[in-house]
C-alpha cells in the first residue's frame, strides 16, 4: 500500500523527516504516542516500500547496535498526483499542430499498441478470431469494458463496444485526440499480431454507454 495511502505510515514518515536526525523504534514510538511493536512494523513497511532507509548505529558500549530510521533521500513521495493535469497540459500542446494533431495522436497510439500487445510466438499465425480477442484483454487491462460482437444490423461486420473510457473527461476536452490515439492503439496491437483485421473506425458513443470500434478486414 502506497505510503500516503496509510494514515500511520504517513504519520511515521512524516516523523522521520522531520526529525533532522535518524530514528530509532522507541523514539517514533515515543514521539507518537504508539506501541513500539506498531512503531516496528510501519518502519519496516517504509523500508520495503522505499521510503526509508534502516542502518545500524555503532555501539557506544557493550551490546547490539541499534536500528535507526531516515527518510530516503530525495522528494517526498507520499504527497498526491495529478496525472490528468499533465494530460490535459500535453493534449493542449498535441492540439496547437492544426491538422497534424490529429495524425500525430493516432501515430502515438499505434506505436503504444504494438508495445503492448505482446508479440506472437514465431511462426505462430493468429486467426481472426484470437487476435481480436488478444485485442480486446488489453483493452480490458487499460480499462475500456471490451464487448466483441456483430455490428448492430450486421452479421457479417464485427465491432468491440467500449462500455468504458478510463480517460472519459480528457475525451470531452479533446475528443478528436483522445479517440484517435484509441484507435491508433487498437490499430497497432493488430498490426503487431499480424491480424488478418483491422480496426476501422471509432464511433464515440455511437450508442447509449458505449462507443464502437469497427473492425474490417486487413490490407495485406
């Protein structure tokens, strides 16, 4: 669990740098107002979590040194984030290209989705079929709630229905970059299968709760 998201562990790791000074169990114990069993624990936590560091103290007599606690140098990663501030930043510049924007966005797309789709085996040749369904678990894994089926009123064409956007408010900001980057990914994971299809087009919200991808047939 992230430190911020333990109010002990925050509570602890804020001792530590505050304190100027390394820590030992009994002082965090101490200064909080815990038991030093608890005061053990969390420190370990932070220390497999990275945030702290544990070194031994030299003995200044007979006995076992003793374990002392400090923050690991560097920024404070405990704080928030604000990772759609960053998007929204980046999708303002990405917009300022005109025309190119829109191109660019799906190039990016189609370069990510081949990264994370996986390779095929060598000599492997994925059907349709399979491909689509290795699409649509990497779709599940980003968060998109993938539905493969027919198109609406057509046996013979296929879509994936998007019941979810993980990136929905962006989308409503910038949505002819937003999409083109889905579907430049979508396009790029089968490309990189070597599907014999492709995906088309995106129909934002093309139906109540969903958008749909349409898939054709690859060029080859």
């Amino acid at each position: 669990m992230p430190v911020g998201e333990h109010p002990r562990r925050a509570q602890i790791a804020s001792a530590l740098r505050n304190a100027g000074t390394p820590l030992g169990v009994t002082d965090v114990a101490e200064r909080l107002g815990i038991h030093a069993n608890t005061a053990r624990f969390h420190l370990d936590a932070l220390v497999a979590d990275d945030a702290a560091v544990k070194t031994l103290e030299p003995p200044s007599g007979a006995g076992r040194p003793r374990a002392v606690y400090s923050p690991r140098p560097g920024m404070n990663r405990g704080g928030g984030r604000d990772y759609q501030l960053l998007a929204q930043i980046l999708l303002s510049q990405l917009s300022a290209l005109g025309d190119a924007a829109a191109e660019t966005a799906a190039r990016a797309g189609r370069a990510w989705g081949g990264f994370l789709i996986g390779q095929v085996p060598p000599f492997q040749h994925l059907s349709a079929e399979a491909a689509v369904a290795r699409l649509a678990g990497l779709l599940d894994e980003l968060g998109f709630e993938p539905e493969p089926g027919p198109g609406p009123g057509d046996a013979d064409t296929a879509v994936i229905r998007l019941r979810h956007c993980p990136f929905l408010e962006l989308a409503e900001g910038y949505d002819q970059l937003v999409c083109r980057i889905h579907l430049g990914l979508m396009q790029g994971a089968l490309a990189e299968l070597g599907a014999p299809v492709t995906a088309a087009r995106l129909e934002p919200f093309a139906e109540p709760g969903a958008c749909l991808t349409r898939l054709e047939h690859a060029a080859r």
